[in-house]
C-alpha cells in the first residue's frame, strides 16, 4: 500500500512534466539540422561505343533556427529559417562536373501531437515555404551560373524525444512536398517547373534540437 500511494505522485508529476512541455502557452526555440552524403562508382559499357568509369559524390548541408507556440495543448504554429549548402561532384574519363548550390528559405508550420507517455511522441501537419537556390556548375571548365525561386507546400512526420524537462529532440521519419520552381541562368534565359517528392527517414538525417519554456 505504501508502495502504491509513493507511486501514484510519481506518475503524476511524470504526467504534468509531459503536459507542460506541449501544453497551450508553451514556446520552443532550436535549431535544425540535416546532413546527407552519397557515394557511388559505376563502370559503364555502351556497347560499340565505349566504356567508362564514372564516380559520382553529393553532400549536403542544412542548418537553421526554428520557433514555435502552443495555441492549444498539442498544437503548435511556427517558423523556421533555412541554409543549405549541396556539391554534387560527378568525375568519369570523359568528363567532369561539379556543382555547388547554396539555399536561403524561409517556413511556417502548423503541428499535431500524440505523446505516447511522458517522454516519446509523433507529431506532424503542413507546412509552407519559399526558397532561393544559388548554383553554380564547372563542366571541364566552362562555368554557368543559375538561380532559382522555390515555392514550397508540403507535411511532414516526425519522432519527438523529451530527456529531460525543458529539452527536446526530433527526427524527421517522412516528408511528403510540392515545389513549383522559377529558374533563370546568367543568359537571361528563363523556364519552370513543378516536383513532387516523397522522402523517408534514408533521405538523410535530420534532426532538431530545441528548448521549451512559458507556458504554465
């Protein structure tokens, strides 16, 4: 019986440590990061023509800061801000190509939870964005310049962690996007274009690291 009443103020304090972190009236503030890297070597053969190999690298880069408040209880609206830097080196006996690309975006976003105890959760729901791309390609040294304006509408699943009070971790598990692209290079000339992706958690990783307080 001792056992039981020393328990129940146990998880109940449990229980209101889990509440006050996604509870009405809470913000958070983080940043978010996402590191990708591929590596691939291929030996090509086309048939009565010729044969080569081809070695091919992409890295890429993401960090920004991230703010949000709780306009209900497990319900939180916010903004994020975007870096990216990508280099995709493509390298074969017949020629080279490198590209470099640097992004600067900005998203708001709207987030449900479903905590499953004190510490582990899901959240997800839309988001929009937009984003300017900067590229830059040497193909064996003929080098052209690009832009690019990115309008962005999407949702997102992501695991979300507590280890402690005040202190949360997430990684996103899925990303589901429509980006419709307005391109220009350094001739002036100009064209669109309209994606839809689906990523899963091998699309890199990501991560966001973010501290709670307000709230009750």
């Amino acid at each position: 019986m001792k056992k039981i009443l020393v328990l129940i103020p146990a998880f109940l304090l449990a229980f209101q440590i889990s509440k006050a972190q996604t509870e009405k009236g809470s913000q958070t503030i983080g940043i978010d990061v996402q590191f990708t890297h591929q590596k691939t070597s291929e030996n090509i053969i086309r048939p009565g023509v010729d044969t080569y190999n081809s070695d091919f690298k992409l890295t890429n880069f993401n960090i920004g800061p991230t703010y949000s408040y709780f306009i209900a209880d497990k319900l939180d609206i916010g903004t994020s801000l975007t870096y990216v830097y990508a280099k995709l080196d493509n390298q074969n006996t017949s020629y080279s190509s490198i590209q470099t690309s640097r992004q600067y975006g900005a998203n708001i976003f709207l987030r449900k939870y479903f905590m499953f105890g004190d510490k582990f959760g899901l959240r997800a729901g839309p988001y929009l964005g937009y984003s300017r791309y900067n590229y830059k390609t040497n193909n064996d040294g003929a080098i052209t310049t690009n832009k690019s304006d990115n309008y962005i509408a999407g949702a997102n699943l992501a695991l979300v962690y507590y280890p402690v009070k005040k202190l949360g971790i997430s990684a996103m598990l899925a990303n589901l996007s429509y980006q419709h692209s307005k391109l220009k290079d350094d001739t002036r000339q100009t064209g669109s274009g309209d994606n839809v992706n689906f990523n899963v958690i091998n699309d890199g990783l990501g991560l966001s690291v973010f501290y709670v307080f307000g709230g009750k």
